[in-house]
C-alpha cells in the first residue's frame, strides 16, 4: 500500500503561481509514475499531468507550457511537485496525487487550488 499526503493549495490571483507537494510512502519501490489529477466542482476528475519513473512527463492540453511535473525519490519516499504557473480560473480544483503501480492506484486526500482576483 502507497500513502499519499498532498500539500501546498491555497489562494491565489489569475496569473500568478503556486506549487503543490505530494509526498507518497511505503510500498513505493513498484511505483512506476507518479501523476496529478483535479477535480472542479460538478465536473469529473481529470487528468493533469503524469511523470515516469525514467523521467518523461505528458501533460493535458489545457496546461502545457503553464505547469510543471517533477519527481524525485529515495528508498523511503517519493516526492512529486507541480509548478503551476499563469493560473487561471477555471484551474480551480480540489488537486489528488496519484501512484500508478500493479494492483489498484493509489490517491491523496487532495489539496484545494483556488485561483479568484
């Protein structure tokens, strides 16, 4: 089992930025990639960004060249940040880590993003 704590949501004003931190731990060594999803009220989950354990990172269309995936680890804990830049408002979420490894994934209890001038 992964156990995922997010961090680092708040409130911020359109065109600014703000990073959020997912920490994730224990069974980590089958942990192939790491990703970010968000969901906004009344709408599905969706996808943000993902990083692989090799390095390559894919990104949903509506962020590309505004948001950043990073990950690094150790043999205790892998973390993975996302760099969001010129924020907009509908970037307004409730933002979930996630672990991608065999059996079920693994998901944060979430960290709100609020972007409002």
């Amino acid at each position: 089992q992964v156990q995922l704590v997010e961090s680092g949501g708040g409130l911020v004003q359109p065109g600014g930025s703000l990073r959020v931190s997912c920490a994730a731990s224990g069974s980590i060594r089958s942990v192939s990639s790491m990703a970010w999803y968000r969901q906004a009220p009344g709408n599905q989950r969706e996808f943000v960004a993902r990083v692989m354990n090799g390095g390559d990172t894919n990104y949903a269309d509506a962020v590309k060249g505004r948001f950043t995936i990073s990950m690094s680890r150790d043999n205790a804990k892998i973390t993975v940040n996302l760099q969001m830049n010129n924020l907009k408002l509908e970037d307004t979420a409730v933002y979930y880590c996630n672990a991608r490894r065999p059996g079920p994934e693994s998901w944060g209890q979430g960290t709100q993003v609020t972007v409002s001038s």
